[in-house]
C-alpha cells in the first residue's frame, strides 16, 4: 500500500471507458492521479477528489501534450506511471477504400500519442531510476484484423514501441508493458460491431456472436479487467515484469474473417 500511495499517475483518455477504470483503481489506493482526455464533456464529469485533476488535451498532438504535462506537475510534482490509453477504432473499410487522412489520424491517436507522452515523463524517470510505463496495445496488435487495417498497424507499433523502450530504459529501473484487451465491453465495443455488421451486411447480434465465438472463454472483458491487469503491473509483484505484451481477452484464438 505505501508503494501505491506514493504513486504519481498520468492516465491519458482517463475520463471514460479503460481509462476510467484504471483511474478508479489508482485512486482506491491512494494514488495522485492526473486525467488527459480530449473530451471536454467527460472530463467535467469527472468526481470531485482531493487526489485527481485533468486536462482537455488531443495527446497526437505535441504542443497539448506539452501543455498538459505542465498542468500536470502542476498537481503531481513529479510522475512515477504513465498509462497511455488514448486511442480510436479508425475507419472500417478494406484498405484500397481508406483515405489518407484516415488512415494518419487513427495511427496518430494510437501510436504516436505514446510516443508524445513517453517522451514527457523519461527524463524524470530515469533520474528517480524507477518508473512504469503501460501502452494500450490490443488482441489486434497480436492478430491481422481484417477491415481495420490502421487501427491494428497501430496496436502493432506499440508493441514494437513497449519492447524497444523496455531494453533502453531498464537499466534505470524503468518498466514498460503493454496490455493487450479483447472485447471490452462497453459503448465504444458497441459502436465497433455496429460500424462492421453495416460493412458486411450482417445484423449486429451476428457480429457480436462472431467475436464472441472467438473467444476460448466465450465471453467479453470488462474495462475493470484491464484495470486489474494494470494495477498489478504497476505494484511490487510486477516489479520484474518488462518488455510484455499481455493479453487481457480470455484467448483469443482467431479475430474475424472477410466473410460477409
């Protein structure tokens, strides 16, 4: 628990969903939390807490990062974990039909964003030799996704990213994962299913069912679930894990066909 209260967060896309949830645990612990998200309505509706304040902040963007980082200091003095969960699903569509500026914004958003953000909290980790670093990869990260194209180069790129950061920054005691979720549950997992049974022609609940056939558990995962995973790898029994990408999906054994 003392290692917990000590612990100074930076969550981005912290005002909902997985963010959210990792919020939530950190500060049942005791630990200061700063929230960056790029939706201003969610981020005023976050709960009032002595421990946790936020910014507005669009983290593909350097200058808001910058910004944001500031801000955050601000309230944290300084920052031992940074959570980087800003992230967007990206168009639908097979590859010949994406536009460029699609294809740009969704590798921004869920690549670069980790990069940006890195880049803010390095120095100082490495002059307190400890530190955690978690990016949001995903079971598409693991896995070809047909008809998402951007989104899984992406969550590739930043298991690429975890690995090659976790053998620069180790020998400063700074570890750097990545959690892999399946199907969350939740709005955005809805919106995902709606937007591929529209591509394919099929009925939402056909969709669904497909992801969850896929499964070994059969069943979805909730954002507490990844929150869990990323407790832990930031608490002492995960002080030797590094250089992971973790699934969080209940096995997945194979991600959707082009059949339609």
């Amino acid at each position: 628990m003392s290692e917990s209260i000590k612990q100074r967060v930076v969550v981005t896309a912290g005002a909902s969903g997985i963010g959210r949830a990792i919020v939530d645990a950190f500060l049942e612990t005791g630990a200061h939390v700063h929230v960056a998200d790029f939706d201003a309505v969610a981020v005023n509706n976050l709960p009032e807490n002595a421990n946790l304040s936020s910014s507005v902040c669009d983290a593909a963007n350097a200058d808001d990062v910058v910004q944001m980082f500031a801000s955050a200091r601000e309230h944290l003095e300084s920052i031992s974990v940074l959570v980087n969960c800003a992230g967007i699903a990206g168009p639908t569509a097979v590859l010949e039909d994406i536009e460029p500026e699609a294809w740009r914004r969704c590798i921004a958003v869920n690549l670069d964003a980790s990069y940006l953000c890195a880049q803010q909290v390095i120095p100082e980790m490495k002059a307190a030799n400890a530190g955690s670093i978690i990016n949001m990869s995903s079971t598409a990260g693991l896995h070809g996704y047909p008809l998402r194209s951007p989104y899984a180069a992406a969550k590739w790129g930043l298991i690429g990213l975890t690995k090659s950061l976790a053998m620069e920054l180790g020998p400063w005691g700074i570890r750097v994962n990545a959690i892999c979720p399946g199907s969350v549950e939740g709005p955005r997992m809805d919106a995902v299913i709606a937007a591929e049974a529209k591509k394919r022609g099929s009925e939402h609940h056909e969709v669904r069912d497909t992801y969850t056939q896929a499964v070994s558990m059969r069943t979805f995962v909730s954002a507490e679930d990844i929150a869990n995973m990323a407790m832990f790898l930031c608490s002492p029994g995960g002080a030797r894990v590094s250089g992971q990408a973790i699934p969080v999906d209940g096995h997945t054994e194979f991600v959707g066909t082009m059949e339609t």
